[in-house]
C-alpha cells in the first residue's frame, strides 16, 4: 500500500445534502439520548426534558455560527480550520487538539454504550436457550472487549471506503424512533394518564434544583453533538456553501423532533408508581428501554435495545469518520507529524489518521471507568470547542465583514449568548466533574509538551508558506504587517521597492520607507538645508516608484547624528515586523559593523539584499538555498519563497553540504530531512539535494553560477551571537548573482 499527501488539492467531494446531513443524524440521534437520558433523569428528574431542551437552544445557536464558518471556508478540519485561518498557528493546533479530542471521548461513549446496550441482549438470548447469563457477561472486561471490537470493525470498514459501514444503521433507528414515538401516542390516545397521574409524574419537576438542571445539560450536552461533524468534513461535501449550513440544521431539527417528545412520554407514561428520579438513579444506563417497556410490554424493551445498539454504532461510526479527518488536516499542516496525513492510494482513505485515532480511541476507553465519565468528559470538551466557533465567527466578522454566502442572523447577538451559554456551562461541568476537567487539563499539557518538542518548528514553517501564498490570511489573523525599508541611495530605489511590493501585498500589508538626514552643521535662516533636500528628493523618487509598482508606502524623514541608531528607533518605536535593507554590495566592514549592531539590537525580522541597482525580482526564477542541519530560519525563509512564488514560478534548491567520508545511513537521514524542509517551506517549487564535498564555500560559490538568487540564513541564537559568520562573509565575498540573507527574530 502507497500512500500519498496533497496540501494542495481538496478532498473528492462526495456528500451531497441528504449525506452530510447522514454524517449529522447518524452522530446525533439516538446514541446519546439513550446513553445519558438516563443520567439526566437521574440528576434533576422529570426537569431532564427542560435540560434538552436548553441544550438544544445552544446547539441550535452554535449551529447558526458553524453554518457561517462552514459555508465561508468549506473545508475539511471542522473548528480547527477556522481557528487556523483567523488564529496564529500555536493557538489553531490548541483547538485542533481539544476537538479531535473531543470525537474521539465522543466515540469512546458510543463504544461503551453499544457495549451496554448489546449486553441486556445477550443476557436475554441466553435465557432463551434455557440457561441463566453468566457472571462475566456483564463485567467489566467484556464490556470492554464488546467496545474494542466495535472501535477495530469501524476503524477498518472506514480504512477502506470512505462511506464506511453505510447509511443503513442511520437509516433503521430513525425508523426504530419514529415506531417507539407512534407507539407511545398510540398508548396515550387508548390509555390516557389522568391528570392526577401527569401532575405526579412532573412533580417535583426539578428534583435536583437548579444546580442539578444545569449539572444535567452537562451531562447530556453530548446527545446533541454531531450537527459539528458536517463541518469536520466540509471538504467532502458536494455544493458546500448551500449544503453544509441545511445539512446542519436540518440534522439538528430532526434529533430535536425525536427527543423532545420521546422524553416527554417517558415522564408521561414510562415509570408509574415511582419519581423518575428513582427509577432512573436504580440503572441510569438502560433507563430508556426499561421505561419503554413499562408503555410499550417487551415490544418496547426490545425496540429500544435495536435502537441502542444501532444508535450507538452509527454514532461511533461518525465520530471514528470526524476525529480522523481532524488528524489528517493536521498533519497536512505538521501540527501533527505529516505520516499521518497520507492518503491510501487503492482505497483513496486517510488509513493513518484512522489508525492513529484508533489507537487514541482505545487508549482512552482503557482509561474511562463508565459511560457518566465518558458523557461528562465529552460535553466538557465539546462546550470548549463549540464557545471557541462563536469566537471565531465573531472575529471574522469583525476583520473581513459579511460572509456572501450564509449569514448568522442578529448578529453579534447570537455568538454573543452561544459563547456565553457554552463557557459556563462548560465551567460547571468542569466544576462539578472533577475527573473530567482533570483529564482535559492532562490532555492540553500532553499536547502542549508534544507541540513545543516535535511540531512547532515544522508547523511554523508551513504556516508561514501559507500565509504568504494566501495574503488574506494575514487579514484574517487581524495583523496589519509593517515592513521598514530605510533610503540611502537612489539607484537602489526601484530594486527595494520590487522586493517590498513582493513581501508586504498592499492589501494586507504596509512599508514604511524612511530616510535619516543627518543635522546640518550650521543652520542659515530662511534656507533650506541641502541633507534635508536630498532627503526629500531621494523619498520622492521612491514615493514615484512605489506608485508605479501599485504600491502605496508611507513615507518617513527622521533626523539623527547616527544613521543606524535611528533606523533602530524608528523600527522599535513602530513596532516594525520586518525589516528591508538593499545594498549594491556587502564589504566585512559593514557586515560585522553596524549592520551586524543593527540586526542585534532590534526584534524585527531582516531581508538584507545584495543586488544591482536595475535588479527586477521576478527575473528570480531559480534559487539556491544553502541550509545546515538546523531549522532557525525556516518560517522567515518559507514566508519569503512563498512570496516570490506570487511574482511567478520558481524552483527552489536546499542543498546541505557534507563531508565525504559521512556514512550512507548519515547521508540517507539528512536527504530525509532535507526533502521535509523543502516540502514545509516550498511545496512543489523545490529540489534537496545532499553534496558531499570538502569545502562547503566552494560547494555554494560553484552552485551559484547557475542560479538567479541565493538565500542564506544568519545566526541569530541570542543577541549576543555574531550573525554574520565567517562561512556567511565568505560566500557574500565570492558570489556575484544577487544574494538574499535572512534573519528571524528571536
């Protein structure tokens, strides 16, 4: 089997309207009702149906901020996408990880409740072969391995078609609920409950009080998890703009339709002679099919175990199908490592990110002690990640406007209460489940751990390729990007504006072109000072330039006895981002000077260009990129080649040089390397190539005959280290095609 990975392409969209909104029912109805119905009666009594209905509410506002970000960006990953357009690349793997969290503890829950529900199954066929249900039928371990091998199944049937085990279990428990809710009204029209008996059956209706009716929406917040996964696989969605947003609240509606009335009847009708609350605190986990039988006779029971076991495997099946494209989206961004971003080439199925998450999946399930747990620990996470769309709707709105396609409506009302309503209730939860916020929190630090040592340095890297291939996800960030680029001598002009006009698009970016006029030595009244009128000439014939270039710079004269000592203010005192500094040539004395004090003493990025005066970037069509075994430089070099890709295409060479005598495994392991630079930073314009050779310099001088530009990275470890080192001075000294040297700020 051969595996491929495509950051560029999107997924083969498959999902018309009635399969996405498949994807919504089959994780939404019925697995979460019947494994935590329960519970909720349970906690706050017959208030349980009140507690739905508030979830319901909230899901149904967060739906309208999905919709939005769905059909804005429709694209697989869910809320990690979102967050990864409009949030920095750290605080997007965050929210990735909190949600591919999220469906896996979701698919735990609906593993063990296939378990629960199977079991009551097994038990009553044992006795119909005249023998009593063994002990162990019930215990722990084989509740286990019931939920093990429903994780392995679907992990398969996923592995190998992306429809997976079909609609059909989707299909026969909606038919199962629709024939549970026509029974009980046919029971209700026969054998109406007298209002005495109703009055009973409601009263009290919140057992447990308010705390407990809010404890109870935590717990089965869950049960109306799944309108998400539409958006988690946004990209396989056929028409996405129109279908996505009617998928997700179409799915919403019919889970509301089904549960709303199904509780009701249940309080109406389903445990005479006892409060709820008792009947359903006796075996929370199998409360609905005891209740349907208590209206219905065994018909009842065993609808409701059909049910479950169908529910809860449709809903496995959906969340095992999302949490693996949440691992797929973010291993084609390297905030997790990119193996598990391959695609299976003869079945066309992400089978690492299936894999992965089915290992996480039963590592979790090993851990969770019961169903409760698993409910409490997945509305927690889902609550978090669910107030984190609201956010990011709202932050979108407010840095790029409306949206053409779906529009939340009462705007920012509705992300305003949606947030609100899923923090706080979140921070109950959390409150009130001490387990479930401490798993959380040991999950963050895990990922936190992993981010920093193994991901941050290659996810960087091609976050900042990205962003500079797509400008306006610098927009969406909400940065507004200065570039300084100081003035000295007018034949250099028009070069400094081509490269500032390729790094800083005038959409979403700004430069500041300054020029520093030292103070005359003696001022005459009325009269100009000549350093100020060549200051002004110099700036407008930039200015001039910079127009023609469909460039709009701001423009500086700063006066100061020391050039470099201005330049340095003027880039903290704007807070400059980067810095652009052009040379028609680079002499030691200038490198290991005042530059080298420069790039010091400022915390700015820095393009320092060597080139002709009449040097036109775009004639830059081939590249050489000298690069060691570090990776210090590789976002501020991954934000420059994608810029240069915008000018026209290119082709980029990473050469590593090494010793002659470096072993084959040595040399094998640094090709490796180098090939993943080269596809984080240039994806498809590059070439690694491993040399071996003696003398390093020589290697790159006789390499840059044959190249339009070099781009070298400087030291820049702390602001002690000499960035310009000799191998840098060297180079600089014997090359004469344009050179580019790099400088990423701590």
């Amino acid at each position: 089997m051969t595996e491929r990975i495509d950051n560029h392409t999107s997924d083969k969209r498959t999902l018309g309207l009635w399969g996405a909104t498949g994807v919504g029912v089959g994780a939404i109805v019925g697995g979460g009702i019947l494994a935590l119905a329960g519970v909720a009666f349970a906690t706050t009594g017959p208030g349980a149906t009140l507690a739905f209905g508030l979830n319901g509410f909230i899901a149904f506002l967060t739906a309208l901020s999905f919709s939005e970000l769905a059909a804005r960006f429709p694209e697989s990953g869910g809320t990690y996408t979102y967050a990864r357009k409009v949030l920095n690349v750290q605080a997007a793997f965050g929210v990735g990880w909190v949600v591919w969290f999220a469906s896996v503890v979701a698919a735990v829950l609906y593993a063990l409740g296939f378990a629960t529900f199977l079991v009551p199954v097994l038990e009553s066929l044992s006795r119909a072969l005249g023998s009593a249900p063994p002990e162990w039928l019930s215990g722990r371990p084989f509740i286990l391995a019931l939920s093990l091998g429903a994780v392995v199944f679907y992990s398969w049937m996923l592995s190998r078609t992306a429809a997976g085990g079909g609609p059909w279990a989707t299909i026969g428990k909606v038919v199962v609920f629709c024939l549970l809710l026509a029974g009980g009204a046919y029971v209700m029209a026969v054998r109406p409950p007298s209002s005495a008996e109703l009055t009973a059956s409601f009263t009290p209706f919140l057992s447990g009080g308010w705390k407990g009716l809010i404890q109870a929406m935590g717990y089965s917040f869950i049960a109306l998890q799944g309108f998400d996964l539409i958006a988690a696989v946004g990209g396989e969605v056929r028409s996405p703009q129109r279908n996505i947003p009617r998928s997700m609240l179409l799915s919403l509606g019919i889970a509301l339709v089904i549960y709303i009335p199904l509780l009701l009847l249940i309080v109406a009708i389903g445990s005479p002679g006892q409060p709820i609350a008792n009947a359903a605190g006796d075996n929370p986990e199998i409360f609905v099919a005891l209740a349907a039988e208590s209206f219905l006779g065994p018909t009842g029971y065993w609808l409701i175990l059909i049910a479950g076991v169908l529910s809860m495997l449709s809903a496995l099946e959906a969340n095992l199908f999302a949490a693996s494209r949440f691992a797929q989206t973010m291993a084609r961004d390297r905030t997790l490592s990119p193996r598990f971003g391959g695609i299976s080439a003869s079945h066309g199925t992400p089978v690492p990110a299936i894999l992965l998450t089915g290992v996480v999946v039963t590592m979790v399930l090993l851990a969770l002690p019961d169903v409760a747990a698993a409910g409490a620990m997945s509305s927690l996470i889902f609550l978090a990640s669910f107030a984190l769309a609201h956010l990011v709707v709202w932050l979108v709105r407010a840095r790029v406007g409306e949206s053409e396609t779906f529009r939340t409506p009462a705007f920012p009302l509705i992300p305003l209460v949606g947030g609100t309503a899923c923090i706080g209730l979140a921070v109950f939860q959390a409150l009130a489940v001490p387990e479930a916020g401490v798993l959380a929190a040991a999950w963050l630090l895990i990922g936190a751990v992993l981010f920093i040592t193994r991901f941050k340095l290659r996810a960087s890297a091609v976050d900042a390729a990205e962003e500079a291939r797509n400008p306006q996800l610098v927009k969406l960030r909400g940065r507004k990007p200065l570039v300084l680029a100081p003035i000295a001598n007018p034949a250099s002009t028009e070069t400094l504006v081509g490269v500032a006009n390729a790094i800083a698009p005038r959409a979403v970016a700004s430069v500041l072109l300054l020029s520093v006029v030292r103070p005359p030595k003696e001022w005459v009244s009325g009269e100009q000072p000549r350093e100020l009128k060549d200051a002004q000439s110099i700036l407008g014939g930039a200015l001039s330039t910079a127009f023609a270039a469909n460039l709009a710079p701001q423009a500086l004269v700063s006066v100061g006895d020391d050039p470099w000592s201005e330049i340095a203010r003027v880039a903290r005192r704007y807070q400059c981002e980067s810095m652009l500094l052009g040379f028609g040539h680079l002499g030691e004395s200038l490198l290991t000077g005042p530059l080298e004090q420069l790039i010091n003493g400022v915390d700015s990025d820095f393009v320092i260009l060597r080139a002709p005066s009449n040097w036109d970037i775009s004639a830059a069509t081939k590249i050489l990129a000298p690069v060691g075994g570090r990776r210090d430089q590789s976002s501020i070099r991954a934000r420059l080649v994608g810029h240069l890709c915008r000018e026209g295409e290119i082709e980029v060479t990473y050469l590593r040089v090494m010793p002659p005598d470096t072993p084959v495994a040595a040399q094998t392991r640094a090709r490796r390397s180098l090939q993943q630079l080269a596809e984080d930073e240039a994806p498809g314009e590059n070439r690694a190539e491993v040399a071996l050779s003696g003398d390093v310099i020589d290697e790159v001088v006789k390499r840059a005959t044959d190249c339009d530009l070099i781009v070298l990275g400087l030291q820049r470890l702390d602001k002690r280290q000499k960035p310009f080192g000799g191998m840098v001075l060297e180079i600089a000294s014997r090359t004469e095609c344009p050179l580019m040297m790099i400088s990423q700020r701590d």
